[in-house]
C-alpha cells in the first residue's frame, strides 16, 4: 500500500538507476512518480527522489540484498538544494528534504518531510522498483572496461546516440 497524508497514492513509475562519475564511481537515482492526488482541494502529483547517492554496492547481486538507509536526506546536500548536489526529497507542492528508510529492489519508503508548515506530509510506500542500468557518459568502450569500478556481470554494453550505458541482459 502507498500512503501520503493518510491518501493511497498511485505508484505509476518506480525506477533505480546510475550515471558513472568521472572517478569510475556510480551516483545512484531513484525515482518515484505517483498518480495525480488531492490535498486540501489542490491536486498534485507527488514525487518521490533521491539523486546522485554514492551507494557502496560492487556488483548487481548485492542490489538485491543490499539496503539504503539514510537518517536525514538534508545531510545529503548540506541542508542546501543546489543543482549538482546530492539529494533526497519529496516533491507535492515544493521539494522537501525526506527522512527515510528503504530495502531491497522491493523499495519500502517510511518518511516525513522537512518543511516548516504544520502539516508535514508523512510516506508509507512499499513498491517494486525497476531497475535501468548505468549511463556510462560519452565515454568509449575500452575507457569505460577501464575506469569503472563495478562488477558488470549480468550488464551489456549498449551504445546510443553517442553516449554508453551499461544495462540488464536482455533489455537491449
């Protein structure tokens, strides 16, 4: 069940995904797109996000045994929202920093928001997330075997449009 404020929320788009940094090291996405929901006779459609979160996972395997867990989201970007920081928020009407938990690829969302108003929007989610692959950059082949540092077992390169990505067997 999916719950903001005490309202069943529709999961349409729940995805995990990775863009290599030029250190070889993945940045982690999630992204939660909900179906359109009303507030206070507003609508909206919330947005769950977390971005360019370095995860300390080394192969695909572990992503399904592995969990992330932050404390505070707001820690993330130095209570700052800059474009190029990390970030952990809730978007409905604003972003806001999100305190949460999460495992597994089954992702299990427990969150309050950060914001000043009385009302805070509280999160009880729990979807099945799916998982894209890794944006490799316009990089060329032998460049990215050299510089990433994951175990790409179970990846394929594909090449598009001049940029690399490194994806689930069978999704090319």
């Amino acid at each position: 069940m999916n719950i903001i404020n005490s309202k069943e929320i529709e999961v349409l788009d729940a995805t995990l995904s990775g863009v290599m940094n030029n250190d070889g090291v993945i940045e982690w996405y999630i992204n939660i797109d909900c179906g359109t929901t009303y507030f206070d006779g507003i609508s909206t459609k919330p947005r769950l996000y977390l971005e360019r979160f370095e995860w300390g996972i080394t192969c695909i395997k572990e992503i399904l045994t592995s969990k992330i867990i932050i404390e505070e989201g707001s820690r993330l970007s130095n209570n700052t929202m800059l474009p190029g920081e990390r970030l952990c928020c809730l978007y409905a009407f604003e972003h806001q920093f999100l305190n949460y938990k999460n495992g597994d690829l089954h992702v299990t969302w427990r969150a309050m928001n950060s914001n000043i108003y009385p009302d805070k929007f509280k999160i009880e989610m729990d979807t099945k997330i799916d998982f894209l692959g890794f944006n490799l950059g316009e990089i060329d082949l032998e460049s990215a075997i050299r510089n990433i540092k994951f175990n790409t077992s179970g990846l394929v390169y594909y090449q598009e449009d001049g940029t690399l990505y490194l994806i689930p067997e069978g999704n090319e």
